[in-house]
C-alpha cells in the first residue's frame, strides 16, 4: 500500500541519480517492471508476483511503475532503464500506440522486451503475456447470453476508447450478444465509477427492457450496481463486471452483483518474468505469447476467491 | 447587487427560462424522457455537483478562484473511505467524527489555498493548480491497494441509503445556508464588495485578506460534503473521482450567470446552471447521444451562456 | 538660445480652434497652437490648463469636438495614434513606454526590425544591434544596445526613450516633463541634444515643463494655457518670470464659494513630523473642528501620500497622528476609519465607488459594521438612509439601485460624500474633490462641505486648483517636495503666491500695484 507507493517514489529517485552515472557493472541481471498503475489492487498483486518469480530465478528486479496509467512516465521510464543498462524489460503498457521510439531504443540496445497484459504494435516484442481479454469478455457474453434467454436489451458500458483492453473487452461481450441477435447499448465511461453510474440510471430510465448490463471493469460496474439498487431493480438486472477487485467478489457474495471475469494477475506475474528469465538465460524457443486463461466468477464460486 | 429582489428576480428568471426551454425541447423530442421518474434522476444525479458549485460560487463572487475543489473532493473521498471503511469487520472510527474529520479537511485545505493566494501574491490560478495536482497525488497514495468500501448503515443513510430525503437536506441545506449568508448577512455584504473592486472594498474598512480566504475555506468544506455524500451513494471510495468537475462546477456557475470576475450572482442560479448541465446530459442520453458528444454541446452552452449574457449587459448599459 | 527667423517656412504643426469636452467640463474650449521647424516651443499652464488634453489630442489618443490639425501645411485627421506616429511625430510622456523584458536594441526598433527576408520575416540581428549602437553613439548614451531595458535606471529609460523617438528621423518631438527622473548629467546631455536637432535638423519641440530655468535655458517661444484657453504666445526672452506666473493664474472669473463660518477652538486632528520614503520628508500640520485646510502644491509634491498616510491607507515610517487629541495608529483603511478618519480618493471611479455596484450598497460600505448588528443587514434600514442622502445631497438617479458606474461625474462625487457621510468620521480628508466636475457640480460639493462643518467635521481638502484652495480653505498649506512650504490664512494671499511656493521659487516678490483678481 503506502509501502509501494514510497518504493516506487524511491525508484524513480534512485533512478533518476543513476541515470547521470553511466553503465553499472551489476546491471546485467537486473530487470526492470513497468506496469500499468501502481495504485491498481490488480497489478499490485501482478507486480508482487512477477517480483517473488524474479528472486527465485536469481534476477534483480526494479519496478518503475507509476501511479497513475501514463505512456509519458512509461516512457521515461523505458528510456533510464536502457540508460541503466538493464538485462531486460517487462512492461504493461498503458496504451497500446505510445510507447514506439523509446521500445526502439531497447530493440536497438539489445534488451528483449516482455509485455504484459495489453499488446503493443512490435513485432520483435519477445513475447506476450496477457489475459485474452477478448476471450474472457466472450466467456461474459456467453454467461450474459445463457442468463438473459434471449429477453431484453444489454447495456455495455465501457472503459477509454482506443486502449486495446478497454476495445477487446467490449468487443468479446458485443460480438456474442451481436451473434445472439440481442440488442446492444453501447456507451463508454472512462473507467470512471460515477460516469458509469449515471449512463446505467439514464439508459434504465429511457429503456423499460435492459435486462443486463456489462461494465469493463469492476468500479464501473459497482457504479451502475447504485443506480440499479436506487430504482429498485436489484436482482431483476444481471450484473456482469470485469476484474475481480474485492469489492466485487464482496458485491458478488451479497448477491448485489451477479458476477465478475476474474483474471489471474498471479500467473500473469509469473509467467512474464520466467519468460525473460528464459530468454536471458539464451533460450530461443520461446512462445510469442501466452494467454492466460480468465475465469468467470459468480456466487457459486465466489468463495474460491474471496481472500 | 443584494436588495434588489426585482433585479436578482429577473436575473433569476432568465436562466430558468434556459432551463424550462431545455426540458421540454427534451420531452418532446424523447418519449422516455417524459416519465416523472426522470426529475427525481437529474435531481439525484446534481446533488453532489449542487454542493460543490454553491462553494464554488461563493469563490467567485469574492473575486478568487479555487481549481483544486474536483481533486479535494477525491482527496476527502479517500479520507473519508479509509476511516469508515470495514476491513476486518471494524471502521477505524464511526461516522460523526469521521464525517467531521473530513469536513475539517476540506476545510483546512481552503484554508491554505486561501492563505496561499493572498499572502503570497501568487495568483490563485497557479495555487489552485499546483493544490489540484497536490491533492491527486496524496488521494492516490492514501487509495493505494486500500479497500475502501462496506460502511456502516449510518454512512449510507448520507447518501440516500433509505431514501432520497437525507442527501436532498443536505444539499437543499447547503444552498440555503449559503443563499441567506450571501443576502442577509455582514458577511456575505462585504464578499459581494470585495469581488466588485477590492481595492475599494479595503479603502472602506473591510478586512479583505480574512473574507476572501473564507471563502476559500467554504469552498473547501463544500468539496468535502459533496464528497461524503457520493462516497455514501456509491458505497465504496475512489481516487479518481471528481475528475473535471471543478470546471463544471465553474461551468454551472458560469450558466447560471454569477460573473466569473466576481462582485455578482447567487447560488440559486448555480442551482439552476447545474440542473440546466444535469437535464441536457439526462436528456442526450436518452436520445441515445454518448457522453463524448455530452461534453462537446455542454462546451457549447457554457460560451452561449456567457455570450448572451455579455450581450444583454450591453444592452443594459444604453 | 535664440531663434533664428522661421517666418519664411511652413509651421511643421498648426491646431487651430481646438475643442474637446469631457462630461461636464470643457477641457479645451477652442484654442491654438503652432510649431516652427527647429524650435522648442514650451506650453505652459497649471495642472487642468489643458495642456495634457491638447497634447492627446495631438497624439490621436482623444478626438477632438472640433478644430482643425495641420501638420507640415497639410491638413490630417487624426483618427489613431498611429496616424501622427506615421508623420513623424513622436510622443514621450512621463511614464516610460518601454517594454522593460527586451533588450534597447528590440525597443528602439520596435515594429521596425531590419530584416533579412522580409518573408519569412526574419530579424537581421547583426544590423540590428549595429544600428541601434549607431544611435546610442550620435546621442551620446553610454549604453550597450544588448543590454536588457528592466534593469537600467529610470534615467537611462528615459535616455533610451528619446533616442527611440529619434531613431526613426522624426520631425515633431513632444516632450512631457522630460527632465523630472533626469539628473544632472543627463538633462545637459538631452539639452545638448536637442540644440544639435534643433540647429542640424530642424526638427520641432514641444516642450512640456514646470521646470521654469529649464524653460529659459531651452525654449524659443512660450504659449500660455489657462482654463482650457489661450492665454498668449510670446518669445521667451520677451517674458519675465513674474509676467510669466502671472499669465498663468491671473484674470480670473470668480465662481461661487460659500459663506465660511469660524471654526472651533479644540483640534480635530494633528499631524507630527511624518515621514514617507522619498515622498514625505518631515510634515506637520494641524486641523481644527469645523475648519478646512486646503493642502495643495504641485503633482509629486506629496499631497495624496499625504492625505493616504493619514488615514491608514498606506503606510509611512515615522511621525505620530493625533484625533481629537488622542494618538492614533492607523496600519490599515479600517483602523482609520474606527480612528475617525475617512479618505475620499483622488479617483473615484477606481477607488472609490465599485462601479457595477448600486448605489445602494456602495454607500453601506464603510458602515456596514452599524447597519448590520450581530452580523444580519437591515435592509429596511440601510435603505431608509440611502433615501435620505439620496434626497438631501439631490444625487439625481433612476433610483437607488442604479449602478454608480452610470452616475455623471458630479453625481458620483455625491455618492461617494454620502457614503463617508454615513461612516460618521470626523476627519474628513478630500483627494481632488473637484476634479472633472463642472461649476455647478462643485458648488453642490462646497455646499456639502460646509454642512459637514456645521457637523462637527473637520476637512483636509487635497487640491491642485489654487483658487479652490484660496476660496474654500480657512488656511491654506502650501508642499513642495514633500515638505511645508508655507501656510497662509484666509485672504492674506493669492494665486501667484502659491505658485511661487509650490515651484521653490523665492517667497516673496515684488508687490507692483495691485494683483487684481
């Protein structure tokens, strides 16, 4: 919590100190993680994963995340670590387009590079870890498709446009109603709980017939729980988020959301940094990506999960 | 500008005349729209903006500025949520004293924007935008990994938990308080003096250092109210709530025609400039426009409001 | 210096019949004024002569009501400030006009860089900087044209300021109190200058001065305003100083003062030996209950800093302040409006009235304190008392609740008595009371001015109009430079005698027949 907010502070000034000094000679096992928001309970637990995995394989590890999801910060961040002399990279990008000229600089520097979680347009990326999230927003538009039988509108409300999260996510859930020939609601919030909050109350006041709605990540869909609770629709509604954050396992548990698409961020950690361990270590046949599998989580499950 | 009813009636009509224009140009043109149930959502969906914008008010009749308000009320959330939220079954504290611990918060940092401002002679501009950024970082650093959510009943009822009445008090509570400091008392006398020309306003006895960083405190406390009731409503905090809105909480009060410079205006057109904000995305959303169009005509009206109020004081003049 | 003859060429400007009205007052009322090449024509005249209002005219600043302007035989309409500037005039005013941010070369040729590509517009910087030194150097101005303009003194701006006027072959130079920030040095060195522009280019100056030695040692002729009028034009050696001074305020029509009852014997106010930076250098005055002290002298002589010490306004660093006897420290406007002593500005429209505010609540300003026990306004009151200012000052408006900025200038005036009329202070200090205000505008201020003797005021009245302060003064104290030139009672003295005191001229002149008024 407050411990990581500070050990990334401290990075970023240690970093900042050694970026004027030059190559340091015990930088080839060290590893540098940038993810996506030092903040985010997901990637917290991402990060925590990837960091073990790292000390078990006898690598140095280095986590130059930021607080907030910005390309800008990542991007400093990649350009001291390729001035640090790192060994290798592993990266969730905040967004899919910004990072180009600086994951040049690494290809250019000879550092492989691993990302994980959202995609980025290179092709010479070593490898890819994510949850498929257009898989698993499918294995939500089948859950949506099978509870809803065929009656009533879905209301998808969801994340920034044009990240390749927010897009996958609201495509598997589209695609599936789409295929169902189920009418779709299609809005976006920004990730953000209180724009989400009111779309859900504007669209269920001007459609009588919603009869699900699917959000691309947890906060938004606990925003729209409100104002479904408010028009006392609780139950009558299916709720379907993404992320699993122990908000909603708890939501899920009280039956005020139906259910969430849990990722395994503990995997994700794992599996990225073994995959650069490999690859330092001169392996070549390594998988250009691996998708980890997500999992729906609804009350008769829930109890797994719940910490 | 206060004692004049006529005058304040007027003024007051015109934007209500916008507001009633835009209603029924949406109960016309949208069926859904039409239902009773539709008020009562805009009115749910301004609360939290009405509380906001009527410190906001006071600010810029006193002639200042406050641009942090949207990140305090993120920074109060937060607060708010790590001390009443239920991990491991038990709040750090119940909620009279973390309400009011919030309330100081907001307080405290109107306070230092306003000391900041007026001791320093940096303009509020900056203060206000170096506070907002100030104020994200630390609400951030106290959210992070936290869990804050599942409060007490009692915290709940804040937010409208057993009905909308509690949260309207508050708000209505607000509006008035403000309304009647503003027109009947010393104080809100001199705040409309010293944003009309606070030069003049020193010349003739008023303390304009201490008002006008009061002002600021109220601001504050405001953005700590509001977010105490959306924090309740919503039943868990965040860090990136209040994003933007201290522009639309500047954008309401610009609607509702308080000037911008100060010296004039009241709350109950703020009220009204923030209703005229909540119906037009009500009702867009239920014509099915998404919310990116929302902002752009949103946009549009803010520079229409402004415009058509600099013309007919031109006209006034002649 | 003397002239050579220039009957023969054409005069570079001619005004003729100039008018200019402002709201209630005729700041110009159909004067004339002529420019010969190679001459340093001065244009004398107290402070609201008209001399600035003329020169603004000439400069495009204002329109004038009607008139004609010539410049060099051919007639011109002057509709912008860009026009004269297009004709070679160049104007330099007391304040500096430069942009202090750049460097001298960048000011000198402001909006007339050399370029290398007129095009893409790019600065030619080695002409630049060689030019602007080139200049530097034919005036005579020690400086480095790459030196950056904030950080020189005020008389090295001023030296930059003329070299600017002149760099761009101007024909007309209006000059306006040129020499107050100069010192020694440098004054020589501007005098020099303009005798070798005088001489080798025949280029024409009008010269704006209250410096009177100054106007011997460099002026050719002289043109005297008085009231907005005329008053002669004649070569300077033609003239003595006294004939001069007296041009300046005598053949006056007398207007309508008041009756003055006594005053009282006990004293409202006393002021020990204050001190103000460079402003006020050790005053002392005294006020009676039901007495007015008119302080006047010329503009710097220290009369608003005064009057803002005083009531608290600003502060100064040392002497003491008495009220009714008692010592008073006043560190802000509101502490000396608790002391008892309110401070009407010299601007009203700024500083005294919030302008978009009716005036209503411009007059429950000061007292507000009274009009709202326990903090809650009484409406019904305060409204009561507006009505009763509003009638018995005759503030003639729509009603109370008009903005003051849409009063005339007489009106406001009023308004701004009425409020410090309901803060009940008893020291009452006027800046300008009268300034932009007509005949009879004033007279309505006189009269409010002796019902407030009858109140038990006392008022220190701060004036540049040495009538004024003869006819309304129970005693008149005379400042210059920040110090009490002299005072005089009621009767024993006349315009001329102030003047004289307030430019530091000897005190006492030679008394031929009468100075008949």
């Amino acid at each position: 919590m407050r411990k990581n907010a500070i050990t990334a502070l401290a990075s970023v000034l240690v970093v900042g100190m050694l970026a004027g000094c030059g190559k340091d000679p015990d930088a080839r096992k060290k590893i540098v993680f940038i993810g996506y928001s030092s903040t985010n309970t997901f990637w917290i637990t991402l990060k925590n994963s990837a960091e073990k995995t790292a000390r078990k394989a006898g690598l140095d590890f280095a986590d130059m995340t930021s607080s907030d999801p910005d390309v800008v910060a990542q991007k400093a961040a990649v350009d001291n670590a390729i001035r640090m002399g790192v060994a290798g990279l592993v990266i969730g990008p905040a967004n899919s387009e910004g990072l180009g000229k600086s994951l040049d600089k690494a290809k250019a520097a000879g550092i492989p590079v691993v990302t994980v979680d959202t995609r980025v347009k290179h092709d010479w990326i070593s490898s890819h870890v994510a949850t498929d999230n257009v898989a698993a927003a499918e294995l939500a538009g089948d859950y949506i498709v099978e509870k809803l039988g065929g009656k009533g509108k879905v209301l998808i409300i969801g994340g920034t446009v044009g990240v390749q999260t927010a897009d996958d996510r609201r495509g598997g859930v589209f695609n599936k109603c789409k295929a169902a020939g189920i009418t779709v609601l299609d809005f976006d919030a920004n990730w953000k709980d209180d724009e989400a909050n009111r779309i859900a109350q504007e669209q269920l006041a001007a459609h009588a017939d919603i009869g699900a709605i699917f959000a691309a990540c947890d906060p938004m869909i606990l925003g729209a729980k409100v104002a479904v609770k408010r028009k006392g629709l609780l139950g009558k509604v299916l709720l379907v988020g993404f992320d699993a954050i122990p908000e909603a396992l708890a939501a899920v548990k009280k039956g005020e959301l139906d259910a969430t698409v849990r990722q395994d961020p503990v995997r994700m950690g794992k599996e990225g940094v073994e995959l650069m361990a490999r690859i330092l270590k001169g392996e070549t046949d390594i998988p250009k990506s691996i998708a980890i599998k997500a999992v729906i989580v609804d009350k008769s499950n829930v109890d797994e999960y719940i910490k | 500008m206060i004692g004049d009813i006529r005058k304040q009636v007027i003024r007051s009509a015109e934007s209500l005349a916008g507001l009633v224009a835009i209603v029924l140009f949406f109960v016309i043109l949208s069926p859904s729209f039409r239902q009773w149930a539709t008020l009562t959502d805009i009115l749910e969906q301004s609360m939290e903006l009405a509380i906001l914008a009527a410190g906001t008010t006071l600010v810029l009749i006193s002639g200042g500025l406050d641009l942090s308000v949207g990140s305090v009320m993120a920074l109060c959330t937060c607060i708010a949520g790590s001390l009443l939220s239920g991990c491991q079954g038990q709040a750090v504290m119940s909620v009279a004293p973390a309400v009011a611990l919030t309330l100081a918060a907001g307080l405290g940092i109107g306070l230092v924007n306003g000391i900041t401002i007026k001791y320093t002679g940096v303009p509020a501009f900056i203060v206000t935008l170096g506070m907002m950024m100030i104020a994200r970082g630390a609400a951030l650093m106290l959210a992070a990994g936290r869990n804050m959510s599942d409060f007490s009943d009692a915290f709940l009822v804040l937010g409208g938990s057993h009905g909308y009445t509690v949260p309207l008090s508050i708000t209505a509570a607000v509006i008035v308080v403000i309304a009647l400091l503003l027109a009947m008392t010393r104080f809100g006398f001199n705040v409309y003096a010293i944003g009309g020309n606070e030069e003049v306003a020193r010349l003739s006895g008023v303390p304009v250092k201490r008002y006008a960083i009061a002002c600021y405190a109220l601001g504050g406390l405001c953005a700590a109210l509001a977010a105490i009731v959306q924090t309740s409503r919503f039943e868990f905090a965040k860090p990136n709530r209040g994003e933007s809105w201290e522009l639309m909480a500047i954008g309401a009060v610009v609607i509702g025609g308080t000037s911008l410079f100060g010296g004039s205006g009241g709350v109950g057109r703020t009220v009204i400039g923030v209703l005229i904000i909540k119906s037009l995305q009500t009702g867009l959303s239920h014509m099915g426009v998404g919310s990116y169009w929302q902002r752009i005509l949103i946009g549009v009206v803010i520079i229409l409001a402004v415009w058509i109020d600099r013309i007919q004081n031109r006209r006034r003049k002649t | 210096m003397h002239p050579h003859d220039h009957t023969t060429k054409a005069p570079l400007v001619e005004m003729k019949g100039i008018v200019k009205r402002f709201p209630g007052v005729m700041a110009l009322d159909g004067v004339n004024f002529e420019l010969r090449p190679g001459e340093v024509h001065v244009l004398l005249g107290e402070n609201g002569a008209g001399k600035s209002t003329l020169i603004k005219v000439l400069s495009g600043a204002h329109t004038p009501d009607a008139g004609e302007i010539f410049v060099g035989g051919r007639k011109v309409n002057i509709t912008s400030p860009q026009v004269p500037l297009d004709m070679g005039l160049r104007f330099i005013y007391q304040e500096i006009n430069l942009v202090g941010e750049i460097d001298i070369a960048r000011n000198i040729f402001l909006g007339c860089e050399p370029m290398r590509l007129r095009t893409l517009g790019l600065v030619d910087k080695s002409a630049l900087y060689s030019r602007a030194g080139e200049h530097l150097r034919r005036f005579h101005i020690d400086l480095d044209p790459r030196d950056i303009v904030g950080r020189l003194s005020v008389t090295q701006q001023k030296m930059v300021e003329i070299a600017r006027a002149l760099a761009t072959d101007s024909k007309v130079l209006v000059l306006d109190e040129p020499t107050d920030v100069l010192e020694d040095r440098s004054r020589n060195d501007l005098f020099e200058m303009i005798g070798r522009l005088k001489h080798d280019h025949q280029v024409g100056f009008i010269y704006i001065s209250h410096r009177y030695a100054e106007v011997y040692e460099l002026g050719d002729r002289v043109t005297i305003l008085r009231d907005g009028r005329n008053a002669g034009t004649w070569r300077i050696d033609d003239l003595t100083l006294d004939e001069m001074i007296e041009r300046m305020v005598g053949g006056r029509v007398s207007r309508q003062y008041p009756d003055m009852q006594e005053p009282a014997e006990n004293e409202a106010l006393r002021v020990e030996n204050i001190v103000s930076g460079k402003v006020l250098d050790g005053v002392n005055l005294s006020l009676r209950q039901g007495e007015i002290v008119a302080v006047t002298g010329l503009m710097g002589a220290g009369k608003t800093e005064l009057g803002r010490a005083i009531a608290g306004v600003d502060r100064f660093d040392s002497g003491t302040v008495f009220v009714h006897g008692r010592k008073v420290v006043s560190k802000s406007p509101a502490a000396g409006i608790k002391n008892s002593i309110a401070y009407l500005t010299e601007d009203r429209k700024s500083e005294g009235l919030i302008l978009e505010h009716s005036i209503r609540d411009n007059y429950a300003l000061p007292s507000i304190g009274r009009l709202s026990p326990a903090g809650l306004l009484k409406h019904a009151r305060i409204n009561r008392e507006v009505q009763e200012y509003m009638t018995g000052l005759n503030i003639k408006a729509p009603d109370m609740f008009t903005p003051a900025g849409q009063l005339s200038g007489g009106n406001q005036q009023k308004a701004v008595l009425a409020k410090w009329l309901g803060a009940d202070c008893k020291v009452l200090i006027f800046d300008e009371p009268t300034r932009g205000i007509d005949i009879n505008g004033r007279a309505e201020v006189y009269r409010i001015m002796e019902e407030l003797l009858e109140r038990g005021a006392a008022i220190l009245m701060l004036t540049s109009d040495y009538t004024e302060a003869l006819a309304m003064g129970h005693r008149v104290v005379v400042l210059c430079r920040g110090q009490v030139a002299g005072t005089f009672d009621r009767g024993s003295a006349d315009e001329e005698d102030i003047l004289r005191l307030a430019i530091g001229a000897r005190a006492d002149r030679r008394r031929e027949g009468s100075t008949a008024k």
